[in-house]
C-alpha cells in the first residue's frame, strides 16, 4: 500500500502539477497491472512520456523503497 502511494504521488508530481522546465509537459502516463510481455517478467510502477520541444520523452518510473533484495 505505501508503495502505491508514492506510485500515485509521483504520478501526480509529473502528470498533474506544472513541470519547472520551460516548455516540457506530461502528455501521458499508464500503470501496468502485469507484465510487459511474457517473456519479461517486469512491470514497471509507471510509463510517462513528457513532451519537450525536441520531441517525445519516453520514460517508465520505478519508485525503489530499498526493499528488495540485490538479486531482484
């Protein structure tokens, strides 16, 4: 649960509230429920793409609580 939570504050952060870099906005943002494919077993917290004037801005998010061990 406080995983999501500061899931859903990042998104809000970037999605919601003004970015402090001139010209860049968030133009969309998805949550994943399952894996990326079958054969990755990762799904990540987040996907956002930010709009700059060079272009598109892909990027997922991943909020590390420093909970998982090393290996994973």
């Amino acid at each position: 649960m406080t995983h999501q939570l500061l899931v859903n504050q990042a998104i809000v952060l970037v999605a919601f509230q003004p970015i402090a870099i001139p010209n860049v906005r968030c133009d969309r943002w998805l949550v994943f429920q399952e894996a990326l494919a079958p054969a990755i077993h990762l799904i990540p917290d987040a996907y956002v793409e930010l709009q700059t004037a060079a272009g598109i801005r892909p990027m997922f998010l991943e909020v590390d609580r420093g909970t998982e061990s090393q290996s994973v």
